[in-house]
C-alpha cells in the first residue's frame, strides 16, 4: 500500500532533499520568506465564454499593476481582480512541483508540468490539485499569459525574486493559494530519476496511444523518426524514457488526460521510492541527481517532514484536477493561439474543496474504511487498476485474490462496518447501480467491503470530471 505522499512532494520530481548542498539551495529564492499578505477583494464574476477586451482593473495596494516588468501584449481578455486569500491552516505546507521542458541548448522554457502538493502534517492528509498549462491566467506586474509561462518569464523580467516568485504569485493571485516551496525538474532530469530507481509499474487505466520517437537519440524534427506508439491497460514497467513521454504528450490528446497520466506516473514514482530497497541507495541518489533539480529546500526542510513517513496512506491523500468543467476554451484573436479561460466560481469551489482538511475530533475515533479487492476477471491487473480507483475516491484498499471466474459481474459486498453513504460512493465511482450491493452483516470482517471485479469492469475513468459531485 502507498505511503507517505509528502515524499512524492520531494522524490517523485526529483528527491530534492538527497542533494548535497546543490546549486538550489544556494542560489534559489527562498518562498516562505516572500510577502503574503493581500488585501481581501470581492468574489470575481464569470468568465464570459467568449472573453472581450477591457480596460484595466484598479489594482490593490501589493499587487504591482500590468507591464510594471517586462513588455507584455496588451491583454485580449478582461484582467481578473485578485482572488481572496484561500483560508487554510497555517500548519499546512504548498509545495509546487514543476516539469521543465527546457533542453540544453535552449535559453527559455516553459513549466509544462504544475501540480501543486499541499501537506497537512498534523492531520496526515494531502491534496494534489494538477493546473494545465494551457491556463490563462494574469501574471502580477506583466500581463495575460499561459500559467507555464510564469517561471521563465519572471526570471527573464528580472521579477523580485526570479521566476520562483512570479509562479507563486500567480498562483496566489489567481487562486488565493499561497506556495511555501517549489521543485522544478528538467525533462532529462525526470528520465534519470525514473532509470536511477529501476524504472516504475503505473497503473494504466486507460490505454493510451499517441506519436512517439522511435529512439529518444533521434532527431525530433525529422517526420520518418516518429511512430504511433500504444501503451495498453494495465500495470505497465516503464523506463526514464517511456514514462516521460506517457506524462508529457498530448499531440493526439489533451491538457486534461494529460494532467491524469502524470498523477498515475507521480503514484508509481512514489511506490518506488518508499521500497525498502531503495534505502541502501541514498548515495546513488545524491550524487546521480544533485544537477537536476532546482527547489528552495533544504535537507533540513524534508527531514522536518520525516516523521510523517508512517501516517499517510494513499487514502488520505485526494487528487484534483482543473479540468474541462472549470475552464472555457478560446482562441486568442491576435496570435491564434488555443488557450484555457478559467471560470472563477467552478475553481474557487473545486480549489476549496481540495484544500478542505477536516479537523482533527478527538472524541470521535478514526474508522479506516479499507475495501478488499478480489478480481475475478480474465485480466490479471484489474484488480490492481480497481484499487487506484478506490483510492481516487478517498478509500484504503486492499488487493486480494486473483481467482478468474467467467460470468460474475462486478459487485460490492457490504459488511455493515461503515457509515451511511459510503456503499453508495463506492458504487457511484464504479458507475454501478444498486442492485450490484450485496449485503452481509459480518462485524468479525477485517474490512468493511469487498469489491469484487468480474469481467465487465471497464478499468477506464477520467477523475477530472464531476469532483464535486
């Protein structure tokens, strides 16, 4: 079973804490020690769907007006005003976790990757909300711009404290979510974290086929160096190269699925750094991934986090995505550009929902409802794909028996252990009606349901549609 998500914060883009004094942490702009205070501001309308041009809003006192750096496009959308700070524990910890797609011999670069990981250390819990990069969003003090753009243009702009800071703020502005921390990773940094732990097993709901490069060696730019290239259901090995191109490409989809495969591929990142045999290989870590990564934390930071390594279980850790019900698309007039409007109410719902830690009660013991999977279907991995989405719905799960058995349908069996409306969620996440629940009070049972997966399960589902309801 998968633990400790504050590790996937750390390890999964990069294992920022095993490097020896690295160039972030000498260099980088130390987040928790920018201004966080915001002046309170109403709650912004919608989005029109087609979005027009507007004169530029009053600015609050904090917030540096547009084209104060840089020399941006004037703005084809209305400028949102700020959204109002997201009112969160003060013990929660943010932490962006950014995909560079920078190579060698390029000066600029964009954050295609953006997942933004929130820590509750004194609850054990953790949410991981996915920003597609196509996002247009405003960046304090420059204009309207892709989200991806934030980290490279702050740095190009000279903004105060670099592109570390840009990104930030832009979340915070656009968002109310304020960032303490930030790792970012080069493309060929992610292959040689992915190769340096032996390759990673993802769960792969949904087969999935798109271009890739007969041999990552080739040249990119030549047509004959390309094929289609299928990954099929399953619990799939995946090497540095393959696992890159499985959370990256999109030319035969969208931001959306995307943002799905990389949370699979962060899952698998994170089961593979808390093997026990990876232990022994700290050293390898430090020294083969001490180029890769830039973060403002330092080994005192993750160390900090330690003692959470026993607490958190994938069930309480919840995956958001800001998906197709939370942003128009559009077409921007002047370049032709395809970008993403977000729609602020749909997001300040779904963000304060992600971010929704519930309190601790002392006086009402904690039930884990753990699920048992038993597969019975003809695919062997089935019951593996069923656990991954349990654990998306906020359950702890168990894989059981294989036991293939031609002609059972998919059900659930309910031991009487849980509370009002837990069967029912588990039967809404499978799309199963309730006739598929069977009832068997057995107060002795370790767990408190049995899925089990006959041969007309269908492993495919998109969890970043409909995460409110």
């Amino acid at each position: 079973m998968m633990r400790t998500a504050w590790i996937l914060v750390i390890l999964a883009l990069g294992v920022a804490g095993c490097l020896p004094s690295p160039k972030s942490e000498r260099n980088a702009p130390r987040l928790d020690k920018l201004p966080t205070e915001i002046h309170k501001t109403p709650t912004p309308p919608p989005v029109a769907s087609t979005p027009q041009p507007t004169g530029l809003p009053a600015f609050d006192v904090g917030w540096p007006p547009p084209f104060t750096y840089g020399n941006a496009p004037a703005p084809p959308t209305p400028i949102p005003p700020p959204s109002a700070p997201l009112a969160i524990d003060p013990a929660i910890i943010n932490i962006a976790l950014l995909g560079s797609d920078r190579r060698p011999q390029w000066t600029g670069f964009n954050t295609d990757v953006i997942v933004i990981i929130s820590v509750h250390p004194a609850l054990g819990e953790v949410a991981m909300l996915s920003i597609p990069r196509d996002l247009y969003v405003y960046l304090p003090g420059y204009g309207m711009q892709r989200i991806n753009t934030a980290f490279s243009i702050g740095e190009r702009v000279n903004y105060p404290g670099g592109g570390a800071a840009l990104f930030a703020d832009t979340v915070r502005y656009n968002f109310g979510i304020p960032i303490h921390h930030y790792a970012k990773v080069e493309m060929d940094g992610f292959s040689r974290i992915v190769n340096t732990v032996g390759g990673v097993s993802v769960n792969v709901t949904c087969s999935y086929r798109d271009w890739r490069l007969i041999n990552p060696r080739l040249d990119p730019e030549v047509e004959q160096n390309w094929h289609l290239y299928t990954v099929p259901t399953g619990v799939r090995h995946m090497d540095g190269d393959l696992a890159l191109w499985y959370a990256r490409s999109r030319k035969l989809s969208s931001d959306f699925d995307r943002g799905r495969r990389q949370q699979e591929v962060l899952r698998a990142l994170y089961r593979e750094f808390l093997s026990l045999q990876l232990v022994p290989r700290i050293p390898e870590l430090y020294g083969d991934l001490r180029d890769t990564v830039t973060t403002d934390l330092a080994l005192t930071d993750l160390l900090s986090l330690a003692p959470l390594a026993a607490r958190i279980d994938t069930a309480d850790v919840r995956s958001r995505f800001i998906g197709r019900d939370e942003v128009t698309s559009w077409r921007i007039p002047s370049s032709g550009a395809q970008v993403l409007v977000p729609k602020p109410i749909p997001i300040a719902a779904l963000v304060a929902d992600a971010f929704d830690f519930d309190a601790l009660d002392e006086l009402v013991p904690e039930v884990a409802l753990t699920v048992e999977v038993a597969n019975s279907s003809a695919q062997a991995h089935w019951g593996a794909l069923a656990a991954e989405r349990l654990e998306y719905a906020g359950f702890a799960t168990h894989v059981g028996s294989y036991s293939p058995s031609s002609g059972t349908p998919t059900h659930l069996i309910d031991y009487g252990l849980a509370q009002d409306g837990s069967a029912e969620e588990i039967l809404q996440s499978f799309g199963l009606p309730d006739s598929r629940l069977i009832t068997e009070s057995d107060p002795t049972s370790p767990f408190a349901f049995r899925l089990v997966v006959g041969d007309d399960y269908d492993p495919c589902f998109d969890p970043t549609r409909d995460q409110l309801g």
